[in-house]
C-alpha cells in the first residue's frame, strides 16, 4: 500500500447528521499540524498530540497520563496490558486503590477492581502487571465457569469501592497498524459522546493521534458461556432494543438528512482495499481462487444484498460490531454495558441482531455449533420486541419475522467480516491468522446460505 490513507471513501451517518469524510488534501493538512493539547471538534475531550508506538504502549500511556492526569505521581500508577485482540492494543493504568493501597496485581484481566497485596516499587513511574492474553476491553474475560464465578466473588467484594475510585482507571486504546482504512476515527470520537449523553458508552477522556482514552467498566466480558444465562442475554436483548430506538440523530444540523444503512457503501468501500495481489506471497496463494480475484465476492455480495434489502428491516443506530468482549456484565448493578463503538452507525436493524447471533460462536476458539438456536433466538427477539416496540403484547407473527429478517442478515455479517479479514491480512501487524478467519467466516456464510435464505416463506400476520 502506498503512503495514502482511502478512509472511508463514501458519505457517512453520525448521530450528528450527514458527516462526510475529510478530502485527501485536508487530510494532508491536518496531518501536518503541530498542535499543542487542546480539544476536539467538542470543547470536553482532550486532544493529546502523540503517537504511541505499538510496541511501546506503556511508555505512551505515561505520556498520556502525564497530560490528562498531572496530578497523578508515576511511581505510583501500574499498566495491565490486555491482548492485543485482533485489531488494537490496549493497556490499563491503575492509579491509587481503596484505602491508600498501591496496587500490585490484577487478577484475570478485571477492570475496575484492584486487589491490593503489596507495596508497589517506585522506579520509571510504577510497575507493568503481567499481560492477560484472552481480553481486549479491559474486563475480565472469563474461559471458564469457575473463572466466572471467582471474578464476580472479587468484584463483590470490592464494589463499593470501585464506584468511588473511577477517576483512578484509565484505558489506553492504541489503533492497530492501518486501521483508519477501515474506520473513520472522527466520526467514532463522536458517536461515543453522543451514545455517553444516551448513557450507551463510557465517558471519553482524550483522543491521541492513534488511539483514544476512556473511562473503565466494572464487571466481565462475556463468554461463549455466560451469553446464554438468561440473567445475561435478556439485558443484552433490552439494551440493543433501547439503543436502536432511543439514539437519534440532531437534525438541527441538516434538516433533509436522513439516516442511510452503512452496509452497503461500507462493504464497497472494504472491497476497493482488498488488493489484487497480497503482499505476502504464501497469504496471496491461500486467498487465491477462493477470494480472488475479488470482482467474484462483489458481485456474490451484490446479489444477497439484493436479497436482505427487500427485507424492509428498520435503519436504526446500531453498535455493529457486537461480538461478546464488546459486551460488559455488571452483576452487582444488573446491568450491560456496550464497548468499543468503531463501526457503530446506522444500519439495518437485523444486521445488528444477527451480527451478534454469529459472535457467538467466540473469537479465539470458533465453534459455530454454537450459533443459537431457534427457541433461543425467539425468546432473544420476543425479549428485544417487548423493549423496542414498547409493548408487553408481542404477537408470535412479529417475533417469526424479526427471526427471517435476523437469519438472512446473519449471511451479510458473515460475508462483511469476511471482507475486512482480507484487509486486515495485508496490513495488520498483529499476530493473527486473518486468512484462515477470512476462510472459517466465509465457509460459515456459505454453509448456512440456502437453510437461512429459504425461510422466508409464507409469514404468519398477526391478528388484530
């Protein structure tokens, strides 16, 4: 790839109105500035003038710090670096626990709950806690039910606590290399400030040339387990539902705007950066015949996109990306709180849901036996309606459809992550095996396409 950056090359939504993405030249402008700390388009997010190295987080996070938070003495901070994901880094900076306590260890990966055993050492500005290789939110991420269960002991216990000492956390996120093809970082910088006005995001502390800082979340990330708990999924199905139905755009800015589904000119947009020849050669043999060259996909897409707009699914302000460690459990408060907003936008209603469904199957060991089945799925939507609708008397007509509808949007989400895998193949420098994702997500579409795409078959009305 050259020295140019396509970011978004298309009119984007943002809850402000119609954004459109900047030209190359006021790129090339912007990026030439030499600024000092100061604020973003909105006057109460810091913008820090840095670039963190991706092999050096911590010692960027110092930096950080050293803007956002001057009071905070270094020798007494300490950095959790959660997994690198497969996207970006992110590392957590704990400042002072409960009772003049240092921290000095972090089980699990748990965000917002310290657990104090020692005095920390005061050398080059605290002491680095060891990686936790399954988490990239900064939660605990919990493989297993007794990991589970030894988390929220934890966070029980220290509940108190953690609601007075937030100011103590901060999150570090540091883009993955390239990653602004894919995403429009101003327009994510300002969909998380309006979904914190909703209460749908956490607070946003500062934004840096490379990544941004924000507020931590108590509780866990779920798992391919804890998805399931009916004490869990009803929240995450009432959450999505009042997400899509409260977050609105302000038309005061442009009163002829009205809210498009991103699906369509954000998928062309990530086939335009699949390159025709990979830079690695082995990659390049792996991809070829199957995903190349890349006209094949377009037109395959084109065809099923056909197929899901005629669909009529609502266009809603959706997260877009919901996989389970972008959702956080609080159990103390009931409560579940969604992350990591890089796609959120306007979209297809039943994309969102759909999306969702396929996460199930986990990030780091995919199994998409365990897609969820249909009588889950229908109490999910009947749970999702109630909410969304705003109404007790959902009838089973409303509930099969939103099935149909949710089913065959699954296949485009299959496909959208298929594409973006290919992009991430040739740029992203994270140890990752993006082909072989690319492959088990494009498998999986294929293998469902003809059960999911014959399910709209005579739909049943509800009786009035």
């Amino acid at each position: 790839m050259g020295t140019e950056t396509k970011l978004n090359c298309y009119s984007e939504n943002t809850a402000a109105g119609i954004i459109r993405a900047p030209t190359k030249s006021q790129q090339s402008c912007n990026n030439g500035k030499q600024q000092t700390s100061s604020v973003t388009s909105s006057s109460s997010v810091t913008f820090v003038p840095i670039h963190i190295d991706e092999n050096d987080v911590i010692e960027g996070a110092k930096q950080i710090i050293k803007s956002i938070r001057p009071t905070w003495n270094l020798n007494y901070v300490q950095y959790k670096k959660f997994t690198d994901g497969i996207t970006n880094k992110l590392v957590g900076c704990f400042y002072n626990l409960p009772d003049g306590c240092p921290i000095s260890s972090i089980a699990n990966g748990i965000n917002g709950v310290q657990i104090c055993s020692q005095e920390i050492s005061s050398h080059n500005g605290g002491g680095e806690i060891a990686n936790d290789d399954n988490n990239d939110s900064g939660n605990l991420s919990d493989p297993d039910a007794d990991t589970y269960a030894e988390s929220q002991t934890i966070q029980q216990n220290t509940n108190n606590t953690s609601e007075t000492k937030s100011n103590d956390v901060i999150l570090v996120r540091v883009y993955g290399n390239k990653t602004d093809l894919l995403i429009d970082r101003k327009a994510e910088t300002r969909n998380i400030m309006l979904l914190h006005r909703y209460g749908f995001a956490p607070t946003l502390y500062a934004t840096f040339k490379n990544g941004l800082v924000y507020d931590f979340v108590p509780g866990v990330t779920l798992n391919t387990e804890s998805v399931h708990l009916p004490e869990v999924w009803a929240l995450v199905a009432q959450r999505m539902a009042d997400m899509h139905r409260l977050v609105k755009p302000d038309w005061s800015r442009n009163a002829d705007a009205k809210p498009v589904a991103m699906l369509w000119k954000k998928s062309q947009s990530f086939f335009d950066l699949v390159p025709e020849r990979f830079s690695d050669a082995d990659k390049h043999k792996r991809l070829e015949g199957v995903f190349l060259p890349i006209k094949r996909m377009r037109d395959e897409f084109a065809e099923l996109y056909k197929r899901l707009e005629a669909l009529d699914s609502p266009v809603v302000f959706a997260h877009n990306d919901l996989l389970l460690g972008n959702v956080i459990y609080t159990e103390s408060r009931k409560t579940v709180t969604f992350i990591d907003y890089e796609y959120a936008d306007y979209n297809f209603q039943a994309f969102d849901i759909g999306n969702h469904f396929t996460e199930f199957a986990g990030v780091d060991t995919v199994d998409y036996t365990r897609y969820p089945s249909r009588d889950f799925q229908l109490k999910w939507l009947r749970v999702y309606l109630q909410s969304y609708l705003q109404k007790n008397d959902v009838c089973d007509a409303e509930v099969e459809r939103l099935f149909v509808q949710v089913n065959q949007f699954a296949l485009a989400a299959h496909f959208f992550w298929t594409i973006w895998s290919l992009i991430q193949a040739e740029h992203s420098t994270i140890d990752f095996d993006y082909v072989g994702y690319a492959f088990l997500r494009y498998n999986e579409y294929k293998a469902r396409k003809q059960e999911f795409l014959l399910l709209d078959g005579c739909l049943p009305k509800c009786k009035i």
